[in-house]
C-alpha cells in the first residue's frame, strides 16, 4: 500500500513551501518522501522533483501553440493529464514501491478542487493503484483579518471536501509572518455562536438568516478546525506531519514487527 498526500488550497497559499520544508524535514530524520509537481506553470524547485507533469504538458507550450491564457491554458493541461492516468501517471507510478510516501504539489486554481473532476479522477486513479491519500488544504493565515474571509476559506475548503471525498486536513500556512497571533488564536477553535454573533454584526440585518446557514455546516463538519504552522519550527512541521499519518494509517501495519531470537531452553 502506498501514501500520498494532495497539497491544495488558492494560489500563494504556501503549497510548494510547505512541500520544500516537508521534505528537509523528513531527510533531516531519514524519512523517505517523494515530491511530485503537478503544477505546469511551476519554473524553480527547492526539493527533488520525483515526477514533474511538465514532461507530459507544459503550460509555455499551450499557451504558445494554442493561443489560450493562463487560466485556460492551465486548466486544459489539467484535462490532459486526466486523459493520461492509465498511460504517464500509471508508468510513473511504477517506478515506486508499494509503500512508498508522496507528496503532490498541486495548481493553486480553486476550481481544480471545487467543482470540475479533474483532481477528483486523479484522486480516484490513485486508490485504484493501491495508494491511501490525504487531502492537505492551505490557507494563509495572513487571509484570516476577519470573521467574513474566516468564513470564505472554510467554505473553499468545505467544498474541496465534498468533491474529492478523501480525509482531510486544514492547515494555517505562514503563521512565521503573522504580526498579531492573537487574532489568529480566535480562528484556530472559535465557538461558532461567537463567529454567528462576530458575523452578524459585520453584515446587515437582512442577512442573519443567511449567516446563521453559513454557520452550521461549518460547525456540523468541523471545518473551523486548522492546524496551524509555523515552518521556523521543525516541532511544527512534524506535528502537522503526524496529523496526516494518522488520516492516511501511515506505518501502522509496521507498528508490530516479528524478528527471529534465538532463545536458551530453561
């Protein structure tokens, strides 16, 4: 059985970061991970690139021959890769053993994780080949000023759970730049007749019925719940790390291991 973890979350959220500090971290207690870029606009690395999409398709090349813009030059690499699973994705996968670890550094476009299926196939083609995969969702705690773009990012990430259906982690990316921590310590696990009241008060009256229905899958799905993380911190990393582990049962079928002992007779 294999591992594999799929960072997400909006553009500049940190997810290429993350995957850089993961894998120095992981070398530094010699623990084996692989990165992959998913992302065809990505130019510079600071880790190994263990399988890049951009030997299928670039977005240079797209744009170029096609005539598209980012967006839509992004978004039809993203498709071609989807027609690629059984042939690219599936002969890189080969080159893995079966409890091999990686980590795939996807696109920021939201609606890659939102509403179109791209990452929703992807995601299904790898547990067809046997692997257990996390989604990890970055947010940049540096969005977190009020409770209204509080409330935004937990939808965007409500939604990315609905359409992938995998387990999932919540992480504040970037707390090593917040100024005030306080304020972020109120978003971390905030009372949600608080958030209703805070809410309510940033918006017009004819809108409470709304606020208090933004509010209750928030609080029935427990997506106000975020890891936070603070990359200057190896203690952070491998907290945020051993979250993963846990949603994905990685080692747990190493936890008990038979070793041959040669025993004396009474």
């Amino acid at each position: 059985m294999g591992y594999a973890q799929l960072v997400i979350g909006p553009a500049g959220s940190g997810k290429s970061t993350y995957c850089s500090s993961l894998y120095r971290d992981c070398e530094t207690v010699g623990r084996t991970i692989h990165i992959v870029n998913l992302d065809p606009a990505a130019e510079n690395f600071d880790y190994p690139v263990a399988m890049d999409i951009r030997e299928l398709i670039s977005l240079d090349d797209v744009m170029e021959e096609l005539g598209l813009g980012p967006n839509g030059g992004l978004m039809y690499c993203m498709e071609h890769l989807e027609e690629n699973l059984d042939d690219w994705l599936t002969e890189e996968l080969d080159n893995y053993l079966d409890d091999d670890y990686l980590v795939f550094d996807c696109p920021g476009q939201i609606e890659l994780f939102s509403h179109v299926p791209v990452l929703r196939n992807f995601v299904e083609h790898l547990k067809r080949k046997g692997f257990n995969v996390c989604a990890v969702y970055m947010l940049d705690s540096q969005f977190m000023t009020d409770v209204t773009k509080f409330i935004s990012g937990c939808m965007a990430s409500l939604s990315a759970m609905v359409q992938l259906e995998l387990p999932h982690v919540n992480i504040l990316s970037k707390m090593d730049l917040v100024t005030s921590k306080k304020d972020i310590e109120n978003f971390l696990n905030p009372e949600p007749q608080a958030l209703l009241s805070e809410l309510n008060k940033c918006m017009g009256p004819q809108l409470a019925k709304l606020n208090k229905l933004l509010i209750e899958p928030v609080d029935d799905y427990s997506m106000v719940s975020f890891v936070p993380l603070d990359l200057r911190k190896e203690s952070s990393v491998q907290y945020v790390l051993a979250q993963i582990d846990s949603c994905i049962q990685y080692g747990e079928d190493a936890d008990v291991k038979v070793k041959d002992l040669d025993c004396d007779d009474d």
